[in-house]
C-alpha cells in the first residue's frame, strides 16, 4: 500500500491528538488550522479522569505536572451554603487516576510539541471544500488529496451535514466569561475547585491551576457580549457583586485583557453516524465537529481526545481498510458519546430552570445518585 495521506481539518485538541496519533501510525499528515498561531486560550480545563488516561495512551501525561492540578475535590454550592461535595472517588477516580485541572495552553503545547517533525503544519489556512467522492480538501486556492480527512474544526464544521443531515448546533441560551490568573495573583480561596449556583442562571465556578495559577469561569443568560474587555469586565463585577466566598477576589485580581468570552452551544440531537467511507478511503468527525456537548459537564476536551485514541486503536486493527476502520471507530464512539452528551443537556437544562429547581436538585441528589453518573462520566478505557 502507498503511504497513506492524511488531511486534519482544525487544530484544537481534537485535530492535535489525530494528527498525533496518525503520524505515530505512520501516515503522512496535513494539518490545516485557519488561525495564524497553534496555541491554546487563557483558560482552564477539567480533564476527568477518562481524559487523564487518553493522554496516558498518547504519552503526554507528563504535561499535566507542568500545568495542572489534581482535583481531589469538587464543590457544589447554591448561593451561601454547600449542597454537594464530590470527592476524588465520586468524580469516578476509582482506578487512582486523577480528574485534572489544566491550563489549556499547557494542554496545546504538549500535544503541538508531541507532533512527528513529518507533520505539515499550515496556519492561516481556512478550508472552504471537502470533496467525498475524490477525497481532498481546499482552501480558496490549494487542494489536499487524502486517503482519510479527519474533520476537527469545531461545532460549527460543514462536514458533519455532509455526512448525516439533522444534527445541528444549538444555542444554550448563556455566555461563558473565562480566565487564569498567575500563582502571584491569584486570590486566596476555601476550595480547591468549586462551583456556585447563582440567581438568574448564574454560575461562577473556580479551581487551582498548580504551577500555572488558578482559573475562574462564569456563565450568564444572553448572548456574545459585542463590548470591549474593559467593559465587559466591568459588567461580570457588577452581576457577580455581592456573591459569596472569593467571587470578587477572582474578578478583582483578572486583567480585562486576560479576559475570553465563548459562547455555550452543543450539538443536537447527535449525527446517527460520525463516519463517511467511499471506495477504499474516508471522511471523520472527531471532537466537537463529531458530538459537541453543554460545557456544564466538562467533558468536551476529554471525548476530543478519548476520539483521537479509539481513531488509532481504528486503525491499528484494520490496516487493511480504512472503511472497516471507521466503521470500528463509530461502533466503538457511539454509545459513549450519546450518554454524555445526553446527560449533559439534561443537566444543562436543570441548571437553566432558575435558582429555585437548581437549588432543590442540588439539595436533594443523593451522593449515590452523583456518584453513579460522575463514575460512569469517566469509565472511559483505551480500547484494546
Ligand atoms: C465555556 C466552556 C467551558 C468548557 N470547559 C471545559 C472543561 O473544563 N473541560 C472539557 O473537557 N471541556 C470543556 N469545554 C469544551 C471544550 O473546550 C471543547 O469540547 C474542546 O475544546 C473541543 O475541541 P475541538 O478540537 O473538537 O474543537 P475546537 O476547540 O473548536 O477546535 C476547532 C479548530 O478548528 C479550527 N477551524 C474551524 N474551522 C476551520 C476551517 N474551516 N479551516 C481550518 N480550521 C478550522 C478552529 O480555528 C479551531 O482551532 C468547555 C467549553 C466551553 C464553551
């Protein structure tokens, strides 16, 4: 067989840790990112624990020591007073793998410095075709042939249509505000990761960032805020004002330049197939393009890079097929990504019934009934 070509469309983690895996395999791979630069935002991300054993499985685990911070353990809180308490055990750490709290640049750089030297990198390529029949991708002016194009540009990716109509991207109705702050600035705080339900569908939630600091994140109703930082960083003090424990200190120590707003969407219902194959070669959905979820659960990195693991253990069984790997791949993805993404929207939708269901569910959720669905978040293995 020739040496097989493959094209990764989008370099967040989920097209990364493809082109990661591919080019360990052997493949030769083309990697387009319409942004100028490879690097990873101002933000913290929870890896659970099945995310902290993908790494494992890519070799890249020493990078959480450099820029992370095991969660040993969660807090849930309704406006004053704790409702919930997730130890390392209930966020399904059974095994002794940790849940980890890294900065998301951290998380970017190891994976970008993990890539084969063979991987053809091309920033500020914006692809704007996919063809399925010859299989190739282009932008405005040049055109990749493949024997496997990996789609990795996020929720909002055309391919996904392409291959299964019906799954479109839905707005949640909230904003995210995000932002790390440097060890020498961060504010003293109860909890090591803690997460506070507010009234109006608020929530603000903080964790330790090890070596790295400590991050803060916050949701609000509406939509992208169009303002300036500074005054977008004068609105998050005046709806977080009053808020208990180190909700201000978080706000007061942040830079508005450190600030990133994200919108909050997800994919639903899921596509029914998160593959195309043609003749003896195929198109994939990894990541967001495939299945991305409400962030409430934060889950997304982890499943970006959980895909990127089966995808290989794909291929490695099937070398014969692309076909027959991608096939493998959807078969083994499916189930998994459904329930999460499943139960993410039904906590999503809990969380934006207003303070008082919010505050009832929080009070009256046994630990039993948490911890069975935080383990079975993170029963995740590495397909053997
Ligand atoms: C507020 C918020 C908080 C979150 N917190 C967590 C958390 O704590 N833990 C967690 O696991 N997950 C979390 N997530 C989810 C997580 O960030 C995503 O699931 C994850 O980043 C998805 O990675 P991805 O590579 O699939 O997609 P993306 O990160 O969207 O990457 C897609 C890439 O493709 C590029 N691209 C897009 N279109 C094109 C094109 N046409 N041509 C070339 N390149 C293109 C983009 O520039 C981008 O680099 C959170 C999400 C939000 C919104």
């Amino acid at each position: 067989m020739h040496d097989r070509r493959a094209v990764v469309v989008g370099a967040g983690i989920a097209g990364l840790a493809s082109a990661l895996v591919l080019s360990k395999l052997g493949w030769r791979v083309a990697l387009l990112e319409r942004r100028e630069r490879l690097r990873g935002d101002n933000v913290g991300t929870l890896l659970w624990a099945s995310g902290v054993r993908a790494l494992r499985a890519l070799g890249i685990d020493a990078a959480l020591d450099a820029g992370g911070s095991p969660v040993d353990r969660f807090e849930l809180r309704h406006e004053e007073r704790l409702a919930n308490s997730f130890s390392a055990a209930l966020l399904g750490a059974d095994d002794g793998t940790p849940s980890v709290m890294v900065h998301n640049a951290v998380l970017y750089e190891a994976l970008v410095s993990h890539l084969d030297r063979d991987v053809q990198i091309h920033p500020a390529t914006q692809v704007s075709r996919i063809d399925l029949v010859d299989l190739a991708a282009g932008d405005a002016t040049r055109r990749w042939d493949a024997d496997l194009i990996v789609a990795a540009d996020g929720m909002d990716t055309p391919t996904r249509g392409m291959i299964a109509a019906g799954a479109p991207t839905v707005d949640a109705g909230v904003v995210a505000f995000r932002a790390t702050i440097p060890a020498h600035r961060a504010p003293e705080r109860g909890a090591e990761a803690a997460e506070i339900y507010g009234p109006d569908r608020r929530r603000f939630g903080y964790a330790d960032l090890g070596h790295s600091g400590a991050c803060w994140w916050a949701t609000v109703p509406g939509g992208m805020r169009p303002e300036s930082p500074q005054i977008q960083h004068e609105l998050i003090n005046r709806w977080f004002a009053d808020w208990p424990g180190p909700v201000g200190k978080f706000i007061a120590a942040t830079r508005p330049s450190e600030l990133s707003q994200q919108p909050v969407r997800f994919v639903w219902p899921l596509p029914p197939r998160l593959h195309h194959a043609e003749g003896d070669h195929g198109v994939v959905l990894v990541g967001d393009a495939a299945h991305g979820t409400a962030p409430i659960l934060a889950q997304g990195a982890s499943l970006a890079l959980e895909d990127a693991v089966t995808l290989g253990w794909a291929l490695r069984r099937n070398p014969e097929s692309i076909p027959d790997a991608l096939h493998a791949y959807d078969r083994t993805r499916m189930a998994r990504v459904r329930k999460v993404a499943r139960l993410s929207r039904r906590v999503h939708m809990v969380a934006s019934g207003g303070p008082g269901v919010t505050r009832g569910l929080l009070r009256a959720m046994p630990d039993s009934v948490i911890a069975g669905r935080a383990t079975s978040l993170s029963d995740w293995q590495p397909p053997r």
